[in-house]
C-alpha cells in the first residue's frame, strides 16, 4: 500500500513541486509575526494606531519571509 503523500510528493520524484507550497507557508508565517509585533508594539498608543502598525508589520514581515524563503528555498 502506498502512502496516502506520495501523490503529492511523488515517492520524493516530485520533490520541487512541494517548494512553492512552503515559500505560501512560510511567507503567511512572517506576516503573522510581523503584524503579530506591529499590534503589540501600537496598542500602546491606541486601537488606530495598533491597527496601523500592524498593517506595516505585516507588509515587513511579508517582506523578510520573501526574502528568506529565495535565499534559502531555491
């Protein structure tokens, strides 16, 4: 019997068709995190302001994690 992941990884065949998946996971990671920072760091001031910031943490987050994930995935 097969393992129920082999149509997706393709018994490691297909191993590069998982990367692009990862690069998804990884970039929606450092959003949270970075969004997950802006509101800490703004809630301080006020709701508009956490709200503000977080936007910006997660556009820098967003941003890193891109970065990291070409330097590192390809």
């Amino acid at each position: 019997m097969r393992h129920p992941l082999s149509k997706i990884t393709g018994e490691y065949k297909n191993f590069i068709g998982i990367v692009p998946i990862m690069k998804k996971i990884i970039s929606f990671s450092g959003m949270m995190i970075g969004s997950y920072l802006g509101w800490w760091l703004g809630e301080k001031v006020g709701f508009m302001t956490a709200f503000m910031v977080s936007t910006i943490g997660a556009g820098v987050g967003l941003y890193l994690a891109q970065r990291w994930a070409k330097k590192f995935m390809e």
